[in-house]
C-alpha cells in the first residue's frame, strides 16, 4: 500500500514517513514545495542508509494520488491542505494526526478548532472522503527514530468502520505500537485536546511521553 503524508517536511510527518517506510509501506514524502519534500527524503534515505526505505517525494497533489493519505500539517492548516487536495482524497482514507495547541509562555493549552476538533474539521473540508484521528500522542522524535521501537498505544476514532479498520491495520505493522479503537469522530476532540497535557508533562519531567492503557491486553 502506498501512503501519501501532506506537510510530511515537519517532525511528525517526516518521522511517520520513516516509521512506516520500514514497515514496508510505500511512502510519498508530500510538501506545498516538492523541493522541500525531496530535500527531506534525501535526508531521511541517508540517516538510515542500508535500510533501502521506500520513500518517494512529491508536492501535495502528487502526496495526496496515493491509496491512503495522512495530515501532518498544523491544525489550523488541515482543513484548507484537504480541501486543496479534495479531488485526490475523494473516496479514501484521510488520518488526521493533528492537535489544536497553543503555546502560552511556558504552558500548553488545547484549543477548540471549529466543528469541535481538527478531524472534525477535516472531514467537512473532504466530505467524500472517510478520515479517521490517530498518532495525535506519539512523538515524533521517537517516531522517526527507526533503532528503537514506538512503545506507546495509538487512539484511533472515526465515522467510518473502513477508516478505523484501515488505520488499526497500519498501526498494528508497527511494533509496539498498539492500536485502540476509540469510537466515533465525535472523540477525537478529547483525544487531540490531551496531546496538551502530554507537552506539558514533557516540559515539567524533561521526557517525552506517550500513552499507554492498563486493563487491555496488548500483543
Ligand atoms: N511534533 C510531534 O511530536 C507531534 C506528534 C503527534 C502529532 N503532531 C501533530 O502533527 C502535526 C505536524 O506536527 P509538526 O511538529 O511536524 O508540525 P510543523 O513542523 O509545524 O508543520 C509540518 C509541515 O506542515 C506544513 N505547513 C506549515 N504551515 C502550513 C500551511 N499554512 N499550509 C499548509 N502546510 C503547512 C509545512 O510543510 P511544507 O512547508 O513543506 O508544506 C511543515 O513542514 C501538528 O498538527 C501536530 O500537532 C505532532
């Protein structure tokens, strides 16, 4: 399967880009310059020289061509980047990873974009399209750094069974990762208002944390 990811020259996308390509998956590094986006694959295929990762360039149009498409964009330019793309996008599966933050002086604070959530908001920008929310709390720098594995579980919530069984599939080809089923869209405002919270629990222990659930049975 090959997977499109649009603002994928960020940490988040870049380190996904990396993270899925060895896993297998066919990976379209996307940007609004294709420029950026092969400067980006370049050094991503040299940063993990050997590993023969599958990782092509394009804009986002080119990104947006490929069987699955992830937003890695920031929340306020989610909506605008899909809806820039619709023609791409119709009929597939859209994950959207990004959080509504803002920054104020030392603290991390959820914003509420319009719609409720970023996810929410993507969805009404590609109506044809079945978006899910997933990876809002898994960080990028150990996302994209391939000589360790993710250890963290991964909520996933969308409207559409097709979406959340594609996305669970993803995230189970990525070891230690373990994918939740979270519900409807309608979740993913909580799920992206706690990427908040997990920022902020950086800053204070000097870390970087993910998210792991007792009660479940992981494997
Ligand atoms: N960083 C993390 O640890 C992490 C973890 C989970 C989720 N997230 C979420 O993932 C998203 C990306 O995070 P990031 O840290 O990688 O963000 P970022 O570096 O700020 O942005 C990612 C890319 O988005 C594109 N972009 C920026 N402004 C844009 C605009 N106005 N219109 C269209 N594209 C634009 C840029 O690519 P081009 O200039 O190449 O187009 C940029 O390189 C965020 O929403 C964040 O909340 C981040």
């Amino acid at each position: 399967m090959q997977i499109g990811i649009l603002g994928a020259t960020g940490p988040a996308g870049s380190g996904l880009a990396a993270r899925l390509a060895s896993v297998g998956f066919d990976v379209v590094v996307g940007s609004r310059s294709k420029y950026k986006a092969m400067e980006v694959r370049d050094h991503l295929l040299e940063r993990w020289d050997g590993m023969n990762l599958p990782i092509e360039a394009a804009d986002n149009i080119g990104a947006a061509n490929a069987d699955l498409v992830v937003i890695a964009t920031p929340w306020d330019a989610a909506g605008a980047t899909a809806a820039s793309v619709s023609r791409q996008l119709q009929g597939k599966v859209v994950i959207s990873m990004a959080n509504a933050l803002a920054k104020v002086g030392n603290e991390f604070q959820p914003l509420v974009p319009p719609r409720g959530s970023v996810a929410a908001s993507v969805q009404a920008a590609v109506p044809r399209s079945l978006v899910s929310a997933a990876f809002h709390h898994v960080p990028a720098k150990e996302l994209g750094d391939l000589n360790e594995p993710v250890d963290s579980d991964v909520l996933i919530c969308s409207d559409h069974k097709t979406a959340t069984e594609a996305t669970i599939d993803i995230v189970n080809r990525i070891p230690d990762m373990n994918p939740l089923d979270a519900g409807q869209l309608s979740n993913a405002a909580p799920i992206e208002a706690f990427a908040a919270v997990l920022l902020q629990l950086n800053v204070r222990y000097k870390t970087r944390v993910a998210v792991r659930f007792s009660g479940l049975k992981h494997g």
